[in-house]
C-alpha cells in the first residue's frame, strides 16, 4: 500500500517536470486583442493635470490631450494646437487651437480652456509650476492666443507637450479635487472608475467619437507594481503585455523568453552631480583639476559591469543621446586613468589627497557602487566617506540645508537641450549654489535668442564645456528594455523612460 | 459571559487608543518633509509651505492628531498623501485580497494541518515521522523561494494558474480561485507545519495523561476517548497558534503578494510605509489593531468553548 502511494506520488511529480519541460516557447503566437495592459512601477499621486510628473505621464496621456504632441524622436508635432510660432525676441508664442474638440459635458476646448488651464498649471503649486512661471497667458480669439514671457525659455514648447499642456475640462476647476480620481480631458481614452482601484490598476475605455486618430486598443490598463519579477512573470505569462525593466536581473530573465520583444531605451544617467564647485562645503572642489581628477579616477567600465552586468554606456557627458548637444566623442573623454588623477591632484596641490563626504541613499547607491566608488577614490589618495541619510529627511539635508558636496543621483536624460541646461546647468535645484562661468551665461544668452534649430552648435560647445571643466562624474547611462509581448507593437520616445501611450499599436 | 465581553470591549478601547496615539506620534516625528517629498526637489519654498499647510502639518503635533481622533472615531481616515486616495476606499480595494488568502490559509492549515498531527501523534510510526520531517522542511524551507519555485512552475512554465494578478470573487468565482490557489498554497506550506506538529505534540501528552489512562482501564471505546477527551484538550494550543497565523498574515503576506503582484494589505503596507503617506498607515494599523482584538477574542471564546476550565479565568 506504501509502496503505491509512493509510487503515485513520484509518477506525479515526473508528469509534473516533463509538462514543465514540454510547455511554453513553441507555441505560435496568436493575434492580440485589442486589449493593452501595461505593468510600471511608477504611481501618479492624482490624476489632476497639475500633479503630472515625468514616469506618470501615460496615465495622463490616455485622458487629456496635450496642447503639443511630441513625437517618438522628441520632435513637435500638432495636437489640440494646429499651429504656433514665437516673435523675434522669443518671449512670445502664438498659438492657433483646433476648433472641433469639446469635453464631454459639451464644454468647448477653445483658447478660453486652453488659457484656463495654463494658468491653473502655473498658479496650482504643482511639482512643474516653475515651467510656466511668469508667463502671461492672452486670449486672441476662440482658436488663438499667445503666451508671453518675461524672458525666452526655449523648453516652452517642451512643456507643452508634458505635464504643463494637458488640457482638462474648466468647467471642473472650481471643485476642489475634482479631477484628482476622476478626470475629465479630450483625450483618446476616458478612466472606467468601475474597473479602477486608484493605487493599483487604472482601467481606460477608448473615447468614442474621439476627435483625432481612434488608438487601436479599445481598452487600455495600467497595473502599478512594486517589483520587477511579478511584471517580467505577468510578460512571460501574457497577463501583461508591455513594460519597461530596469534591473539588469529581470531584464535577463524577460531576455529568456524567446516571445518577447525587448527594446532599448537609454534615459537615466548614473553619477555624481558635484553641486560644489564653489568650495562651499568641500573647498578642493573648486579647482576644475580636482574635479577632473575625480573623473579620471573613477574605473566606469568596471563599475558598469559590476553594477549592471555592462547593460548600458559608460560615459563623460550629461547631455542626452537624442539632443542636438550631444556628443559621442565625449562618452569617453575621462577614461579611466588614476596615474593622470593623481597628477591633477598633486598639480592642484592636494598631493596627499582630500576628504569628499557624500550622501548614501540606498535606494540609489547599493553596496556595489559604495565599494568601487570608494576604493577607485581611495587609490588616487580621495578619502570617500558615506553619510547614511534617511529618506525622509535626504532631499532637506541635501537641497534645503545643503549639506554635502553632491551626491550620486540616477537622473533622465531629455531630448530637450534646454531642458539639460536648466536642470542641471542653470542656478536652480541642482545647482543650488549658483555656481556658473562666463561661457555657460555667454551660451545660455545666445541660446535664448535664437529659435532651437539654430542652436546645435551652441548646445555641443556647452556640453563640451561641462564636461573639460568636469562640472559633473557621471558614470554611465544605464540601458533600460522596454518589452513587449507577440502581437503589440510600440516604439520608444526619446528623451523619456516610459513610452508615450501614443506609440502603441496592434501588429499587423 | 457579558462581563467578560464589556471588559475585552474596554481593554480594547484602552488599546486602540494608546496604539493610536503612540504610531501617529512616530509617524509624525520621522515625517519632516512631506511637503517637499510630495512635490519634488524642483518646487518653490513657499510650494513645498503651501502644501503642507494644505495637509494641515503646519500646525501643532498634538492638534493634528486629536483632528485626526476625532475623523477617525467618525469613520473618516482622510485620503492618502501621496494617491489622493480616501484610506477607506484604498482599504477597502485591498482587503479583500488579502482576507482571501488569509482565510484560504487559514482553513486549508487548520484542516491540513490538524489532520496530519493527528495523524501522527495517534498513529506514531511512519507517519509520524514524515509530519516531524515535513514539517521542519516547512519550517526551514525560505518562504520566498518555495513561492518563486511554485509560480515558476505552475504559473509560468505549466500555464495552470496566473502568474500574477488578482480577480475578485464578485466578478468570478472560478476566477478567484485561480487567482488565490498559489498564493494560498506557498503560505499554507509553512502553516501547516506549524500547526501539524502543535497538534502532534498536544495529542501525544493528553494521551500520556493520568485522566486518560483512567478512562482507558474503566473501558470507555478509544474512539470515544479519542475524540471526546483527547482532541478536546490538544485543540486549544493549535487555536491558539491559529488565531496568531491569522493576525500575523494580515500584514505579514507581503512577500507572496508581492511576487504574486496581488493587490493586498500586506504589499500596500511596505509601499505606503516607504514613502511616510502617515493617513494610510494610521488606517493599516488601525486595521491590524481591530483584527487582533477580534481574533483575540474569538480565540479566547474557542478555547472557553473546548476547555470549560478556561472559562473561569
């Protein structure tokens, strides 16, 4: 009797493992539905347009249009506008609206809307307000108005194809909150808050009588999940039919599966954003030899093989690969070299070298970056010391107290080149010490008066200028896999992480 | 009996109210930013002031909680900072998830588990020690492998049940099932062992007792001492330990439900935990604070139930 049970047992577990063996990879791949259920880890804090940030953007994008659409290689294109142009000083745009979109109360989208929620967006507190700050926002008639600055910000246009030109319907503005879990835009899906667990899934129902192209899928959802191996399972699974993998593991895992369909996308850099090139806190910071040095010295092949097992590029520059200032001669313009950096030192003085305090956000600097960061600046006679900070309280210490010299920061890399120069260049958040130099305000000047596509070789002196006076270490820009699976077609958008929900489509 | 309940109602009261005020206080002391961490570090000073204004931090701790104690008695637990969501609907959208594999979890070890130490602790031999080896296995085996071991083999590779995601039972009974079968399993395997061999070690010393060989010699049928006197009295440590399995999955099923992508309680406390959103976990702890007093309470009358003894203390 035993012996059968045993038996039985055993005979179980062996069908088991050979169905385990047999199943998956073989099978041909069907026609998908005109379902699309995307996984991210990314999770709108409201779905009102002046809460919108950078990696929640398609939850947006399914519901509101935006004024400016902007098209998988980071060019404008038409959307609720249909024209714009700036005067000869560049402070003052005109923009020509389309005059056949409505919300669905019947509300008009007219230059009235339009005028309503650019002020809302600049006066609402939001993380983006600064987009449009001091802009003075005139309506010319129903199908025209104009934007007027108080001096030339060529990211404009940029705005309004992001969080700064989603349009929502006015007639909800006076609600406190109203569109913070219901919204109400002209955009080609409307929220199924049956369906919706705000905070888990946002389930989306193609727009009927959409004023632009209807999209291919008449459903749309977006899953929030806290890890990538439940995502990269609901892939190889077909619960999920498109995300993008950061971790170099899961992307490995996705990689595994011969069904899917991976592309690259190169956003986020990794490195060091040296805020004190003053000296403020770290005085050695202030010569450029040091900060070269620091560059020379640090091993980025290694690193990135460590880190992220050499899933993306080692490089010298902040600029992005899809802007105009980008230079690929520059990827490597600091290659690693510790004899050189020593050098540097002993030329700025610092023979015996120095100690440079940083920050350790965790989440951001594991184990692996700490030790090679460490032991690369240790070799050249740089005393690296970790601060632990909570993280709660990181972003005070860091940018309200200015405690430290700069930290180690992943940080996306836009196709807007005004977009690199005001983030990272421009006195501001990430250069809170206002630290510049007569080249970078010359640049930033001419670059203000010109329109963009006059301004290539201006933004290439810039970046090539940032990186000779090492304003920056950045390490490498990290390679993400934005997966799909059999049936689903999209494209990557440059300059951005997740793909607009535009760039989806069925496979033919 | 009813004045055993009004004071476990007082106590409770007493309880709820000391955790309360004891996490808001915590909370609010390790929170020091909220603003700033809402907006990110590109707003304004006076964006990041507004914003907290807005949340009402600007105002004294103590005022923030009574305004906080006065919403809460009322039902009210405001919305989450961080998804605009009301803490009772988010609550509300997760509970559900984890109450079936809590419950799915429970039944499938009490049954199991029960059984098996029975089993064992009657039967002694072979069987006895398979549950002493299954159940150190279950005790040793890491959870989380056991769980990424069953999805891959029975989610992805063999296609039986979902991988990941979550159906609720309003919308398909079949479909609930699928999607809590696994879940339910990868934390039933160490439950059971929990609970197997509470239940083997409780039978084997109730039946070595004094009171049983008595009854044995005076002739009473060994079913009857069986059911009647032996598993009566072994029952009341596996309540027990029953009643604690079920509180601590309230919050504890994090791993599963994370690598299962199951909307749950569990998943939600990491996350809201993370980011500081102290509406939503005052509400989350709250919620484990009323499930302990009750299970608490419902074991306590269980035990009262198969041990009339117990009663009088």
């Amino acid at each position: 009797m035993k012996k059968r049970i045993l038996g039985t047992i055993a005979a179980g577990v062996a069908a088991a493992l050979l169905l385990t063996g047999c199943a998956g990879g073989d099978e041909a791949a069907p026609a998908h539905d005109d379902t699309l259920r995307i996984g991210t880890m990314s999770v709108p804090t409201s779905l009102d347009p002046i809460d919108a940030i950078g990696g929640t953007m398609p939850f947006f994008q399914a519901v509101y249009d935006t004024l400016i659409l902007r098209a998988p290689d980071g060019s404008y294109e038409p959307m609720l506008a249909t024209e714009w142009a700036y005067d000869d000083t560049q402070t003052e745009l005109w923009l020509t609206l389309r005059d056949d979109v409505a919300f669905d109360d019947g509300t008009a989208f007219d230059a009235d809307a339009a005028k309503a929620n650019l002020d809302r967006f600049r006066d609402g507190g939001g993380p983006n307000a600064a987009y449009l700050a001091g802009a003075e926002v005139a309506v010319l008639d129903a199908t025209h108005l104009t934007i007027t600055l108080p001096e030339a910000d060529p990211g404009l246009l940029f705005y309004l194809t992001d969080s700064a030109g989603l349009m929502a319907n006015p007639a909800r503005f006076a609600t406190e909150d109203a569109l913070v879990t219901t919204p109400d835009g002209t955009g080609p899906y409307v929220l199924d808050t049956s369906a919706t667990a705000i905070g888990t899934t946002w389930a989306y129902d193609r727009r009927d009588g959409y004023w632009g192209d209807d999209p291919d899928f008449s459903t749309l959802t977006i899953s929030v999940f806290d890890n990538e191996n439940a995502i990269v399972n609901g892939l190889k699974t077909g619960q999920l039919d498109s995300a993008l993998l950061q971790t170099a593991d899961q992307q490995l895992a996705a990689e595994q599966d011969p069904a899917l369909t991976l592309q690259d996308v190169l956003f986020d850099f990794q490195g060091v954003l040296l805020f004190d090139r003053g000296g403020y806190v770290t005085p050695a910071l202030a010569d450029p030899r040091v900060r070269q040095a620091l560059n020379f010295a640090v091993d980025r092949e290694t690193m990135l093989s460590v880190v992220r097992d050499g899933r993306g590029e080692v490089t010298s520059q902040v600029w992005g690969v899809d802007t105009q200032g980008y230079d690929a001669a520059l990827d490597d313009h600091y290659a690693y070299d510790p004899e050189r950096a020593a050098a540097l030192l002993a030329e700025a003085g610092l023979a015996d070298g120095f100690e440079l305090t940083l920050p350790r956000l965790t989440s951001i600097v594991t184990d692996n970056i700490a030790t090679a960061l460490q032991t690369d600046l240790a070799a050249v006679g740089i005393t690296l010391t970790w601060a632990d900070v909570d993280a709660g309280t990181a972003l005070k210490q860091i940018f309200v107290d200015r405690e430290f010299s700069g930290m180690v920061m992943n940080m996306g890399q836009s196709s807007s080149d005004w977009i690199a120069y005001s983030t990272l260049i421009a006195p501001g958040t990430f250069n809170f010490f206002g630290t510049s130099d007569e080249t970078v305000q010359r640049i930033a000047g001419e670059v203000r008066a010109l329109p963009e596509d006059q301004t290539a070789d201006l933004y290439r002196e810039l970046n090539a200028h940032i990186v000779e006076d090492a304003w920056f270490l950045p390490f490498y820009r990290m390679t993400y896999k934005l997966v799909t699976v059999p049936g689903i077609d999209v494209v990557t958008q440059a300059g951005q992480a997740e793909t607009s929900i535009y760039n989806y489509s069925l496979a033919d | 009996m009813l004045a055993f309940l009004a004071r476990r109602l007082g106590a409770s009261v007493v309880l709820l109210f000391v955790t309360s005020f004891v996490t808001f206080m915590l909370l609010s002391l390790a929170n020091q930013d909220v603003g700033r961490q809402l907006l990110g570090i590109n707003a304004s000073p006076e964006a990041v002031a507004a914003k907290n204004a807005s949340l009402g931090l600007d105002r004294p701790l103590l005022v923030q909680y009574a305004d906080w104690l006065v919403r809460a008695a009322q039902g009210d637990f405001g919305r989450s900072w961080f998804s605009s969501e009301y803490v009772t609907v988010a609550i509300g959208n997760r509970l559900p998830v984890t109450l079936s594999l809590v419950i799915g979890v429970t039944v499938l070890t009490a049954v199991v588990g029960y059984l098996l130490g029975v089993w064992a602790g009657v039967r002694r031999g072979g069987i006895d020690r398979f549950v002493q080896v299954f159940s150190v296995a279950g005790y040793a085996l890491p959870g989380f492998l056991v769980t990424i071991v069953i999805v891959i083999v029975f989610a992805v590779q063999l296609r039986w049940f979902p991988a990941i995601g979550y159906i609720p039972i309003t919308q398909s009974v079949g479909g609930w099932l699928s999607t809590i079968t696994l879940p339910v399993i990868a934390l039933s395997i160490s439950a059971i062992a929990g609970i197997a061999q509470q239940v083997r070690s409780s039978v084997i010393e109730v039946a070595r007792a004094d009171y049983i060989r008595t009854l044995a010699t005076r002739g009473l049928p060994r079913r009857l001492i069986l059911f009647r006197h032996v598993l009566r009295n072994a029952s009341a440590p596996a309540l027990t330990v029953l009643g604690m399995q079920f509180v601590g999955l309230l919050g504890g099923a994090v791993i599963v439900e994370q690598i299962f992508g199951l909307p749950g309680i569990g998943a939600m406390t990491i996350q809201y935990t993370t980011r500081g959103d102290v509406p939503v976990i005052m509400g989350l702890v709250m919620l484990s604070a009323v499930g302990v007093v009750i299970i608490n309470l419902l074991v306590d009358l269980g035990i009262g139930w198969l041990l009339p003894k117990a009663r009088i203390s």
